[in-house]
C-alpha cells in the first residue's frame, strides 16, 4: 500500500535461526579461516609496530640526554669526562637499537621505517655531534652503520657451550640506517652546532665561531645539491639550516668587527641580541 514497507522474504524465519544457520556456515567456512589467519598476522604486526614505537621513544630521550651533556664541553673543566660520559650514554642506546634490530628479523624495515625514524635521526644528530666534538668532522653514513652491527653476549650462552661446543660462531643483527635519516639527523646537527656557537662565544672562545661557519658553509653546500630533487623532509629543513648558518655568520661578523672593543664577559650579550633581532626580522 501507499506508504507502507514491503515486506523481505527473510522476515518470515524466526531471528534466532537466521543467526545459527550463519554462525554454522561461518565456522566450517574457509573463507571465514583465512581471514581469521589474517587477522592474527595484522594483530602481530600492529603490536610489533607499538614496540618499536615504545623502543624509538627511548631512542630519542636518551640521545636528547647525550646532547644536552655534550653542551657541557665547552664549559666543563675537563672535557674528556664528558667525553666519556657520553659514550657511555651512546652505547645504552645503541643496546636500545640492538632491541629494534631484533624486532625486525625476517621483517622488511620500510614496512616499519615511520616507526623507528625520529629515534634513528635523533641517535644520527647525538653520535655527529660528539664526532664533531672529538675530530672536527662529519662522521659517515658507513661509521654509523659500523657502530649498529651487534653480536649475542657470550654470557648468555655459557650454559650451552658444553652441549653446543660445535656452535661457536655468534649470532650478529644489524640495522642499517637510510640515507634520508642520515641526512636529516645532519640537517638537525646544524641546530646543536649553532648552539655550541653561543655558548663558545660565552665562554670567550673566538676561535670556534669560524670553524663552526665554515663547516656549516659546507654543509649547506652539499644541501643545496641536494635541492628540491630530494625527499620533501630535507628540502624543508634546508631553511632551518639556512638560519643557522646566518645567525653563526653574524656572531662572526660581530667578532671579527667588534671583537676587540667588546670584552669577553659581553660578547654573549652582543650576539644574543643580535640573534634576536635577526629572529624579529624573519617574523619568528
């Protein structure tokens, strides 16, 4: 009639025998079986990408950590104590890699790259940084792959060599980091560089400044080649960059200008309002 619904011909079985009848083709059904298979394999995936989440979380604290006491160096009385300090930093995170690395035998590491990268650029940004302070140079992609090869301890198999005595060759993981993390873990090396510069220029040191701009000069050199060829992510920290190398261009600029009417004690002050008023300029 007008208006009314029509009736479904499945209307006419009671509700409770329509839902045995699926439930029991359901069950016996191998469609239903494969894709319970498939569940339980995404499950498993998407717990293990919550690991190495939890796991590059870790990664970037501690490597925070290494930064901030690296900053020290130039004002701590005895530099190779944080020198070490930071190595022993370094090597509980490499223990944390070394986890991540364990996490993906057998798995293909791109399917869980957006799961480890901030942990791996901020590792990349932390061990740069203390090569620069040790060498004054750039540490390669390959130095930093050197450092992430691991091998099971000895103690753990202690218990076994008896039994085992022909297996004597140790288990090894590795994980090797992407050339896109690499380059951005240098391009946020920039940012801890410039800040060495204020606290070098602090301390009454003139004659780190110009290291650091010419290193940074270079660095940006190799940036621009790079261009808008590149990842989106470098290209947009290539502005970053850019800025660092202004505001330690112009702490120089100040140095070698003003450097000998401007005590030492005011130095800082000098620069640091200069780094303000370059700030206000760029609408930061």
């Amino acid at each position: 009639g007008s208006g009314g619904f029509r009736k479904r011909k499945h209307d006419n079985f009671p509700h409770g025998q329509r839902r045995e009848e699926k439930e029991n083709a359901n069950s016996s059904s191998s469609l239903m079986t494969s894709f319970k298979s498939f569940q339980l394999e995404l499950d498993t995936r998407h717990d293990k990408y919550e690991r190495l989440v939890k796991l590059s979380r870790d990664i970037t604290i501690e490597s925070k950590r290494t930064i901030f006491l690296l900053h020290r160096f130039t004002s701590a009385p005895n530099g190779e104590e944080i020198l070490n300090e930071s190595e022993v930093k370094l090597d509980a995170v490499r223990r944390k890699i070394k986890q991540v690395a364990q996490e993906l035998i057998g798995e293909d590491m791109y399917q869980f790259h957006r799961a480890i990268s901030p942990g791996l650029q901020e590792y990349i940004e932390a061990v740069s940084f203390q090569y620069f302070i040790k060498t004054r140079s750039l540490i390669s992609i390959e130095e930093i792959n050197k450092q992430l090869v691991f091998t099971e301890e000895d103690r753990e198999e202690t218990t076994n060599m008896t039994s085992n005595s022909h297996d004597k060759q140790p288990r090894t993981w590795s994980l090797k980091v992407t050339p896109v993390d690499y380059l951005l873990g240098v391009a946020d090396l920039t940012g801890e560089l410039m800040r060495l510069c204020i606290s070098s220029v602090g301390n009454g040191d003139i004659d780190t400044p110009f290291e650091l701009s010419q290193f940074l000069g270079q660095i940006y050199d190799g940036f621009t080649f790079i261009g808008n060829t590149g990842p989106y992510e470098v290209s947009k920290k290539l502005y970053t960059l850019k800025q660092s190398l202004a505001k330690v261009e112009n702490a120089c600029y100040t140095l070698k200008v003003r450097g000998s009417e401007i005590p030492k004690h005011m130095l800082a002050d000098v620069f640091s309002t200069k780094t303000e008023l370059i700030d206000q300029e760029e609408g930061l």
